[in-house]
C-alpha cells in the first residue's frame, strides 16, 4: 500500500531550510564585514630581490623594481626602527633596479626593513634583510700577507708569497724606489703567488701592505698598515 506524502509538510521543510540558510549566509556576512570596515585594503608591491652588500660603515641594499605602476616611494627602517630614511622613485626604461647607499652605520649587524608605497600612502608588505657592517674593529683584525721567500734575478727581485693567507686576501701594493731613484708602486691583485720588483737596487728596501674583502660582494677594501722589508 502506498503511503501518502503530506504536502504541507513538505512545505514546511523546505521554508525552514531556506530560513536556517539564510542565516547562516547572514553570520558569514558579519564575518567578513568586520574585515572590510573602513574600505578594502590596498596593497602594493613590496621590494623584490632584495639584496645586501657591506661596506665601510655602510651598506647598499638593491631590489628589482616590478611593473605595479602605483609604487612611487619607499621608506627603510633599521636600528631596530629608530632610523629611517625614504626616497621617490623614478622608473624608466633604463632602470629597473633601486639602489640605495646608508652611510654612517655602527659596526656589527643590522636589519632593514623596506616599504614601498603608493601616492595615496598605502604600503607594500615588509621586505627584510640582514646583515654585517664592518669598520675599525674588522680592520684591526686583519694580519698582512706573509712571504716565504726573496730572490734576485738580475736587476729586478722576486717576491715568493707564501702559499696560505690570511681569508679576505683580495690585493698587495708594493712600493720601492727603483735604481733611478724614481718610485714605483706593484699592484698583485687577486694575488698571484710571485711579485716582480723591476730594476730594484742592491741592498734596496720596500714597503708592502695586503688588502682584504670581507666578502666577495664587499663595497670596500680593507687595508692593514705598511710593512718595510730590508733585502740588505
């Protein structure tokens, strides 16, 4: 015997599902009201690529400069965002990377932070990066290349470096006062293992100091002080 579906019924249910889900739908509005108060926010792109290099008591950092029409201006924090300082930035098409020196920094690590914004102030997420500022103390650090010997040929002296030197070696300058008297300065960079000294002097002297690179990207070379060799 077939059993007959009350249609009222069916009604009702349906009604009721309808109501339940438009309450629902309801809270998830509030939901999302509460993070659009105000008006949507508006991001811009952030520095991308960023990169680092260390100096001097000082460092340039470098990004690409996407194609968001809406950057116009930047603004870098460090020194745990005491300091800052912010620029416009000017896109063509012969630059597509910003480049930005900050002088005068105390030796040790930093962080920076970066923002981009647009004309209207809204910013880009932060873009960080850390690292090393190198000066007085790094520099004192430093010992000056070692030689393992000193040959004659002819007129001119031959300079044999050692084989192992100090890390960060980069250049040595030599300087002498040749047989006429006249000064000359040797430069060994990326430092090759002899150095020739050109119509040097019986019993002459020179004077050599080594310069270093904290590391290969570094801005800056770090000299130790002249050092007087007696071939006499």
């Amino acid at each position: 015997m077939k059993k007959q579906i009350n249609s009222p019924f069916i009604l009702f249910i349906i009604l009721f599902a309808v109501v339940l889900t438009a309450g629902s739908c309801g809270r998830m509005d509030d939901t999302y009201v509460q993070f659009l108060e105000g008006g949507e926010k508006i991001y811009v792109a952030k520095a991308d690529s960023l990169k680092l290099k260390s100096g001097r008591n000082r460092v340039e950092l470098s990004w690409l400069l996407l194609s968001d029409p809406k950057v116009k201006k930047y603004k870098i924090y460090w020194n745990q965002l005491r300091d800052s300082l912010e620029n416009t930035i000017s896109k063509s098409d012969d630059v597509d990377t910003v480049r930005v020196i900050i002088n005068n920094l105390p030796e040790g690590n930093q962080t920076f932070q970066i923002f981009t914004y647009d004309d209207s102030g809204n910013s880009s997420v932060k873009a960080e990066i850390s690292g090393r500022v190198y000066g007085t103390l790094y520099e004192k650090s430093l010992l000056n290349a070692t030689i393992s010997k000193i040959l004659r040929k002819s007129d001119d002296l031959k300079i044999i470096w050692n084989v192992n030197q100090p890390a960060g070696l980069s250049i040595t300058e030599i300087k002498y006062l040749d047989m006429t008297n006249n000064q000359r300065l040797i430069l060994n960079r990326n430092f090759k293992d002899t150095t020739t000294l050109a119509q040097f002097p019986l019993k002459g002297n020179f004077e050599f100091r080594s310069g270093f690179l904290p590391d290969s990207l570094a801005l800056d070379t770090f000299y130790v002080d002249f050092a007087e060799v007696k071939t006499n």
